[in-house]
C-alpha cells in the first residue's frame, strides 16, 4: 500500500463500519453565564457515519461541535474518540478538521497553496504535498484551478477550497459548520451531492450542522434533532420525518396538520370527531395522544365526485412548484393539504386519510417539546449564542 493509499479507504463490509464507534460523548454539558446550553448529552458517532446535528438557532448544536473540535472546553463530562478521552486535548493534537459557513481562506494565495497551507506547516516533503493537493484538486472538481487566486472562484468554488484544506490532512472526523449557508439555492443543492459524494468516496466521518431539514434529510445517515441543548430524536432520515417522537421533532421536520386524539384501542383512534383506522398500537386504551397527518398523505377531492370523507372548504391556495398547498377549514379546524391538482378557492371538498398516513404519538408532557420556535425566537436565539461564543473565544 502507498503512502496516501490508506486514506481512501474501501470497507467491504460497510456494516462493520458503520457498527464501531468512533465518539462518545458521556453526560456533556456546557454552561454560559449559569445558562446550560447543552444539558447532559450523552450519543455515539459511529465510524463512516454522516450525521447531521439539525435545530433552530440557539439549540447548542455548533457548541457541541466546538466541543468535539477541542475550540471549547465542557462543564462536566467527556469527549471519547477511539476509546481515549479527548475533553482536554487540544484542537491540533485531535484528527479532526472543521469546515465553517465563513471560508477563511487566505486572499494572498492560490488555490493550490491555500490547500497546501497545513501541509507546509507540518514541513511535508515537497513531493508528497504535490500528491495530496492534486488528490484534493481532484476529488473537489477543481483539477486546473490550483493557480487561480480564491477572488476569482465562485462561491461553491471557495466552499470546495475549503473542504479540500480540512480534508487534505487526513482527519479522521470533518466537522462541518452550516457550511453552505452562504451559497444561493441551486449551488447549495450542488454541493449537497457533491459533500455526500466525497463522504461515501473516503469513507471517513462527516459531522455537519445546519438547521436546514432538507439539507439534513438529504445527506445524513444519521439525524440528530436538537431543542434548547436537550437531544429530541435520533434517528434515520426516513424514521425522523416519518415516525416524529414528539410535536417539537413533528413541526420542525416538514409540515404537519397535528391535532388531538383519543387512542380508542391498537389500530383504531378518534380525533376530529372520527374515528379512524391506523397503524399503530401499543398506547393504553383511551388514552390521549397528538395525531399527525403530513400536508401530503391527504387526499383532496372536489365535494361533486361524492366521495366519503371530511368535509370542508378550500380558504386559500398558494402554488408551490412543484404542487399546490391549499388551507381547508373543517369546522374550525385549518388543514395544510398538498396535492398536484387545482381547486378553487371556496371550493367545498372532501378529504380521506388512509391509515398509513396516521402517525400516533404520546402525548408529550415536557412543555419544551411542544411548539417550534417562531422566526422572531430563533433570532434571538441566534444572538444569545453568538455572543456566548465569542465571550468563549
């Protein structure tokens, strides 16, 4: 094997793989100013694994990522990677490497030497910096490019500068900060395939923060949805938006129509004054639960096709693209229904939800859970934890 040939590293069985944990992190909490931003966190990173930590703004996913990286130390509790305690080891003696949404790439060099930059500090051999470069070069889609000056790429471009200067000293975990939180939409789109593409390629441990859901469900394997430093779910990307644990992970992924119910027994269950079959079973007979039904499991007919359902009346219609998204009002209670068919506003019609379409979830007691942050509590959110960190800084 050759000297770089270990780091494109081709698992035969990628169960295996993916079963070995490579982090632990073991009761992590931190606190600013008596706040706790994080609250005993324990969860495992397997080796291989592309999860995403996914929350509104201010819910300590980037701080768990500075605990990871070593930039910030915890109040209490451990950082374990390959079984040795890393909490106070600092950042440039971890093999991790963080990618942040601010490139921070250096305007008085080329492509090439901003890639090169670690490699010439750990005063590699010529020759085999040339190697890693152009390996880097290539597995980014910029081979030709190692002598532009970074002012002259694009934004995706820069991006991928970056990826290739954390990647190019062979961590063993990246870390990757709403890294395309800078880029247009269909840039952002681009390099989502282009980041799983180089993940699945090394083999190595992607890490990535965002509280975008569909840059989430897209790349991960693995989901982490946060609220207020407590952990709300984990899971795969299918089970996160299919199967919510709670109204929280519910509203935050996706869209939700999410009412009240009485679970009458397994497989049956009563809400909006129907009762209705499921799939699900397991809750106490008669007890109460939320109910939710995704904008796109309806199905939406005009009242003259006579079909049996919930009846109600279109209230407004906005065209998506790729569907429209219609308000239903059935007796003071305002469905979000999606579908690829026109109806008119004011138009009476009728809805059934067939039973796979019923999610049932316990009713949640933790009054954190209950509600998604508003747009205006995210902000400040935001702010408390920017200003949090850079007082860490």
């Amino acid at each position: 094997m050759g000297g770089h040939a270990a780091f494109f590293l081709n698992y035969e069985n990628e169960d295996w793989m993916m079963s070995k944990h490579l982090i632990d992190l073991q009761q992590l909490r931190k606190e600013y100013d008596g706040v706790d931003v994080l609250k005993n966190i324990d969860l495992y990173i397997r080796d291989g694994e592309f999860l995403t930590l996914l929350g509104p703004s201010g819910c300590g996913k980037t701080t768990m990522l500075r605990l990871i990286a070593g930039f910030a130390l915890p109040s209490s509790g451990q950082v374990v990677m390959d079984g040795k305690d890393l909490t106070h080891v600092p950042p440039y003696k971890r093999r991790v490497n963080t990618v942040f949404q601010k490139y921070a790439l250096f305007p008085h060099l080329n492509v090439y030497d901003n890639i090169a930059f670690g490699l010439k500090i750990q005063k590699l051999p010529k020759a085999e910096i040339e190697t890693r470069v152009n390996e880097m070069l290539e597995l980014v889609n910029l081979v030709g490019y190692g002598k532009r000056w970074v002012d002259q790429l694009s934004g995706g471009q820069q991006q991928r500068v970056a990826i290739a200067r954390a990647l190019v000293n062979r961590p063993q975990v990246l870390l990757l900060d709403e890294p395309l939180g800078a880029l247009d939409l269909k840039l952002r789109k681009g390099m989502q395939l282009e980041l799983k593409r180089m993940q699945q390629k090394l083999g190595i441990t992607f890490i990535y923060v965002t509280h975008d859901q569909e840059e989430a469900l897209t790349m991960s394997d693995t989901i982490v949805v946060m609220n207020e430093g407590v952990i709300q779910q984990i899971g795969t990307p299918a089970d996160i938006y299919n199967e919510p644990k709670n109204i929280f992970v519910a509203k935050f992924i996706g869209e939700s129509n999410i009412l009240p119910g009485v679970m009458l027994e397994d497989y049956r269950v009563r809400f909006h004054d129907r009762e209705y079959e499921c799939v699900d079973a397991g809750f106490a007979q008669n007890s109460q639960v939320d109910v939710v039904v995704r904008p796109e499991d309806i199905d939406l007919y005009p009242i003259e096709e006579g079909r049996t359902g919930l009846a109600g009346v279109v209230k407004s219609v906005l065209f998506m693209g790729v569907h429209y998204e219609f308000r239903v009002d059935t007796d003071g209670f305002v469905w979000t229904v999606h579908s690829t068919d026109y109806i008119a506003p004011e138009s009476r019609v009728s809805m059934t939800i067939v039973p796979d379409a019923i999610h049932i979830m316990h009713k949640s007691l933790n009054p954190d859970e209950q509600e998604a942050p508003t747009a205006d509590e995210r902000f400040e959110a935001a702010i408390v934890e920017e200003l949090a960190e850079e007082e860490a800084e």
